[in-house]
C-alpha cells in the first residue's frame, strides 16, 4: 500500500513539475499607437508619450501633428488613427456624424494656456 501511494505520489509530482516548467511568463505583445493632434498639443503630448512609454515600453507611439482641419480630412479618406486630439469640437462633431468616432470614446479637452 505504501508503494502504491509513492508511486501515485511521484507520477503527481512529476506532472506537476511539468506543468510548472511548460509556464512561460507572459511578455506583453508589441503595440502601435498613432496618435494625430493639431499642432496644440504637441509639446504636451511628446512630453506625456515618453511617460507614457516608461511605463509600457512594449506601445510605441507614433505621431502625426498638424493642422487640425488637414488631419480631419486624413481621418475622413481612411487614414487608420487610434487617438485624434483637435481644439475644435466643430471637427470632432463632423467626425462622430459620419461614424468616424467610437462615440463612448469621445472626451473634450478645454484648452488652456
């Protein structure tokens, strides 16, 4: 009976440390993120990004700065944006019409100087 439960035992501790050993830690996959933002919050928005990245050095973000009206149009022809920051809500409200904006998404930002 004794060597049965040893044996039992054994064949247990052995699965297990397989098991244990087949782990991997999980590494947190590569991310792109591309930001376009009128020329506003560029400063504030290099300075936050590299934060930003210190704390998640697997997302890379890359930016598109310019006016914001030229970004818009970009947005509307299809160029892929993840985050798009614009001082006027008048763009942003033509965006969201036409189903360009994930609508829950959206956050108004005041300017301030």
């Amino acid at each position: 009976m004794k060597s049965k439960n040893f044996v039992v035992s054994t064949i247990f501790t052995g699965i297990f440390c397989l098991w244990l050993f087949s782990c991997k830690p999980q590494t947190a996959k590569p991310v792109i993120l591309l930001v376009s933002s009128g020329t506003t919050y560029q400063e504030v928005l290099l300075e936050v990004g590299k934060l930003y990245q210190q704390e998640k050095p697997n997302i890379t973000i890359n930016y598109n700065f310019g006016p914001s009206i030229f970004l818009k149009e970009q947005i509307k022809k299809g160029v892929p944006v993840d985050i798009f920051f614009s001082v006027s809500n008048t763009r942003m409200d033509d965006l969201q019409s036409l189903g360009l904006l994930i609508p829950e998404t959206r956050q108004n930002l005041p300017l301030t100087n």
